[in-house]
C-alpha cells in the first residue's frame, strides 16, 4: 500500500511538473507571438496617421507653436489637406468621429496663434457620426487605441472600456486571435498619403463610388440615399449637432476661428449622390446648429475641384488634389500662401 501510494504521488508531481511546463511552454509561445505580431504591417497601419502628433510625454518639447490653421475630421479630411504652404497641421487620425475631434482640440488648440483657424469637415454622414458610436460592437477598442498615442491620460481613462484599450494595445493576440496569420502573411503597409495621381480607370472609378455608397448604407441601416432621415438617424443628428456647438463654443471662448467646411468628392462620385441627400445630411445639419456666425464653405459644388485627376479613389483626394483643394480654402479664409 506505501509502495502504491508513494507511486502515486510521484506520478501526480510529475503530472503536475509537465502541466507547469506545458502552462510556461504556451505562455512564452503567446508573448513572443503577440510581440512579433506588433511588428506587422497589420498593426503599425492602426497608428500610421497618428505619428505626426507629439507624443504625450512630449508635449513640452513640441517646439511648433502659433499655428495658423489646423483641421480635424475623419478619411476624407485626412486626404483633403495639406499644409505645405501656411504653418498648419492635418489633425485627422483617419477614422474619427466629431466626439473625438472635440478631445483631440481639448488636449491640442493651445498650439494655435490668437485668431488661428480650425476647420471642422464634414462628409455626407458626419452630421450622424454619433449612430456609430450607439451602434453596438461598431466603436470597439480597434478603434479607439490609436488614441492612446494622441491624447492626454485622463482624456483616455473616460473612455468606454479604458481599461480594456490598455490592454489590447499591449496584448493585442489576446483580442485578435486570427490575427496570428499576419505572422504568416502580412499585409501591405499603407501609403495611402503617398499616393501622387489616380490611378484607376472610369470603370474602377464608378465601382469605388458604388462601394462608398453601399458602405454608408449598410452602416447607417438605410435603404436609400433619396429617403429622408429615419427616426434614429434624427436622433444621433441632434446628438451630433450638440457636440458641434460645444466645440464651437469651446473654440470661441479661446478666440479660434471655427469654419465649417464640405470637402470635395471627386465627380464619379458627385453624380451619385442625390441632391435630397446633401439636403438632408449636410445642409439640414449646419441649419441644426444654428450658428449663423460660423463660416460654413461648400467645395462639393465647385466642378474644377471635382476632377478625377484629383483623388485616388472615388472620395480621397492625392497628394495634386489636396495641394490644389488646400491653396484653395487659404485663399478663400485670406490666408496668406507662401510663394
């Protein structure tokens, strides 16, 4: 009976040994996965239009101040300004709703002169961006962890799930477990903001219009472009609509300038969107703010800035467009262009 139970126990330590072994085995396997998977193309692409902002450790060490002119705004403001001409800066982090242009001015408008402008754009669908936000599952912590590297801690710590953002920015295997085939077959890293003239023909142009189109659909649960707002779109318009006075009241009360503005869509684009729908999202907003006082620029019904040559895809604009679109607004808010 000893020699059984002496046994026994040897076999359970040693079970127990392999279990600890396997347990350190697959632990060291998932770090050293998760760290090289922070290294891919698939990773890096969700911070690459947040390394023009200064860190937040350094903060007091960005030299460049008294700005002229800043914009903030989602993709399409991403791809629509360019600041080689006046001292300004492009404060897009790509897929950004108004909320979170209004963090990003909190934490960054003392990088403005007196009087400086900030132009706030919006697209068809940014008048609702706040359906996004109550939409479940839509803003997830993909999306809001790039703001890690832009704002301030405290900004971070109000947003929904901080904690969770912390930890998928340092354990993002841990969220993303098919993600380990980028290990294996990485994506290409982005260089959208390189592209230089468009590239597609006719033909690929009406498809990205299509694809743009079908997209707003599917996210804003809509049927067509034509119909007016459904009940829960008006709702998320009002929320939107309130956010914007708040930025614009937080603006004034620091003497900055705020402008309005209506990028262009390249015309494959502009001839696919109903009237009724720039009405309804675009004009209908800027009446829903009511702040007549606040310079409002409409560039999707100038012809010449809708030329495809302009974009590299049926909405973003290249690298000719925005230099033409940008020398375009500083002119038309006086600015002046250097030569």
């Amino acid at each position: 009976m000893f020699a059984a139970a002496l046994y026994f126990n040897h076999v359970v330590a040693f079970g127990v040994t392999l279990l600890g072994l396997f347990i350190v085995l697959v632990l060291t396997a998932f770090l050293l996965c998760n760290k090289m998977l922070k290294r891919t193309n698939w990773w890096t692409n969700k911070f690459i239009y947040t390394k023009k902002f200064c860190s937040n450790a350094g903060y007091r060490k960005y030299l460049v101040r008294n700005l002229e002119i800043v914009n903030v705004g989602s993709n399409p403001a991403l791809f629509a300004f360019f600041y080689g001409d006046v001292l300004g800066e492009n404060w897009s982090s790509g897929t950004q709703g108004l909320n979170m242009d209004f963090e990003i001015l909190k934490y960054r408008y003392s990088f403005l002169k007196e009087g400086g402008v900030v132009l706030l754009p919006l697209v068809l669908f940014s008048s609702v961006s706040e359906y996004l936000n109550a939409k479940p599952g839509y803003r997830s912590v993909d999306y809001y962890v790039k703001y890690l590297n832009i704002l301030d801690s405290w900004q971070i710590r109000i947003l929904p799930n901080a904690q969770k953002i912390y930890k998928y920015n340092k354990y993002p295997l841990l969220f993303n477990k098919k993600a380990i085939k980028y290990l294996f077959k990485d994506v290409s890293a982005n260089q959208m903001l390189n592209i230089t003239d468009q590239t597609m023909s006719m033909a690929e142009m009406q498809c990205s219009a299509d694809s743009f189109i079908d997209a707003w659909k599917k996210e804003f649960d809509i049927r067509s472009l034509q119909q007016p707002l459904t009940e829960p779109l008006k709702k998320a318009m009002l929320e939107t609509a309130a956010i914007a006075q708040n930025i614009i009241a937080f603006l004034q009360e620091r003497n900055l300038r705020p402008v309005f503005v209506f990028p262009p869509m390249s015309e494959s684009l502009y001839q696919k969107i109903p009237k009724q729908a720039i009405q309804y999202y675009v004009y209908d907003f800027i009446t829903k703010i009511n702040r007549p006082e606040v310079l409002f620029l409409d560039y999707s019904v100038n012809a010449e800035l809708r030329k495809n040559e302009y974009f590299f895809n049926s909405l973003f604009m290249n690298l000719k467009g925005r230099k033409v679109f940008s020398k375009k607004v500083f002119e038309d808010l006086g600015l002046a262009v250097k030569q």
